[in-house]
C-alpha cells in the first residue's frame, strides 16, 4: 500500500475544487500555418473534465490529441474560443501566463525526456526547481521518497542508461507528480514499453495520481489501458466525437 506522501494535499481541496470543473474547453479551434499555409486542426472543441478525474484521449494519428494536450498544457497558446485551466483563461495568453500555467503541471511523454547525465534523483529534482519556495535538501528527500514510491528506491543514483523502459518511465512518472501538480498531462506514455511495463506504468499513475488528487488527461493509442479511464473521448480529423459522457456527437 503505498502511502500519502503529503497529507496535507488532498485535505486543502475545497468541495469547490472538488466539483468544479478543473480544465474547460469552450469551441475551440486552431490552426497552424499562416496565409496560403493556414490549416485548421482543431474544430469547435468543448470539454469539460473534473478535478480528480482520468480521462483518456483516443483517436487515430492526426487527429489533434497531442496538439490538444499540449494546449492545455500552455506548450502553446491557444488562438480561438476559451480554454480555461485552473480558472485561468489560456485563450490569448501571453508567454509569462503561459510559463505560470505551466508550473501547475506534471507532463510525461513517450520518449521519457530523461536527462542522460543526470541520476535518477536528480531528474526527479527537476521537477521541483521551479518552485523556489522549497529548499534544496527538501527536494533532495521529496525526490528520493517518490522515487521510493514508484519502486526505484534502489536506483536513486542510476543513470538513465542503467535502467530499462519501464524504469525510466517510472522515473518520468515521479518527476511530473513529485511537486503534487494538480494536473498531470500524459502523451502516449505506453507507447515504447512491453504489455507488462505498460501495464504497471498506468496502475502506478492511476495510484499515485488518486491519492494526491489530481486529474489526469492521457493520449494513447493502447488500447490496453482504457480500463483505467473515468470517461474516454475521442477524436477524429481534429473534431470532438464523443465526450465520454453522452452519446457520440455529431461532427457538422
């Protein structure tokens, strides 16, 4: 059983929090490109998802899941409509809003994004140094009790070339939730990893995830993973068809 690694997180939810909508999507669109190379790629979006929920995002490849994450991460700026994440209107957002959006985040991707001269615990530390409110020896023990967690407690001072897919995953996995993000963005986290690895690296998200009260939105293709999911939505050829909550809707 793993234990709360920070108590006092889920018990400053408010009940506001808690039913609120934590990411809202209100007809969104956007487009790369500019003049004769302008292209849409997302269409008339809306989405509501709620704190503490998984929501997994399904479609076929270029159908605007990841361009859609990485919106709502503040990669990128959205151009037209609403996105509002945390409150905060993303819509227009200048980079420093988007910086600050940012801070509220944990991501994790497919290529795990692992710094190859780091150890374990130092990546793992990166995802604390924007938050300079927490002094280095408390990163240190923070990061070294959540690679404990995600069952690397013996792998601390590896290096990323010392590990295999799934423990680096896990590494990438303690680093996005070891500054209790409220959101955690995940884009094909599965992708390169064997059925069991997958499998444990899913459950050990959904675990960890639960028990901080955070929401997670995943993109994946795998389909062996969808049990974890609260709701799943799916997208094609950057439409919305179904929002997991009613029956598919209707692109016009």
């Amino acid at each position: 059983m793993i234990n709360d690694i920070d108590t006092t997180f889920s018990a400053s939810l408010s009940v506001e929090q808690t039913t609120n909508a934590v990411i809202s999507i209100q007809n969104l669109d956007h487009y790369f490109g500019h003049g004769q190379l302008k292209k849409q790629v997302l269409f008339d979006i809306s989405l509501e998802i709620n704190a503490g929920e998984i929501i997994i995002m399904t479609g076929p490849s270029g159908s605007g899941k990841t361009t859609l994450l990485t919106l709502v991460g503040g990669l990128r700026s959205a151009q037209s409509g609403s996105l509002q994440v945390l409150g905060e209107e993303l819509c227009g957002a200048s980079k420093r809003k988007l910086t600050q959006a940012r801070r509220q985040h944990g991501y994790i991707f497919q290529a795990h994004n692992l710094h190859a001269s780091l150890t374990a615990l130092q990546n793992v530390k990166m995802g604390l140094e924007l938050h300079s409110r927490i002094s280095l020896q408390e990163m240190k023990t923070r990061s070294a009790e959540m690679l404990e967690l995600v069952g690397l407690g013996n792998r601390v001072n590896y290096y990323p070339d010392d590990l295999s897919g799934g423990q680096k995953q896990r590494v990438a996995i303690a680093r996005a939730l070891v500054s209790h993000p409220k959101i955690v963005l995940a884009d094909e986290p599965t992708a390169a990893l064997d059925s069991k690895s997958g499998r444990d690296v899913v459950n050990l998200m959904q675990q960890l995830a639960k028990e901080q009260g955070c929401t997670i939105l995943l993109v994946t293709h795998d389909n062996r993973i969808l049990d974890i999911a609260d709701r799943i939505v799916h997208m094609e050829d950057g439409h919305l068809i179904s929002d997991g909550v009613d029956a598919p809707m209707q692109v016009h």
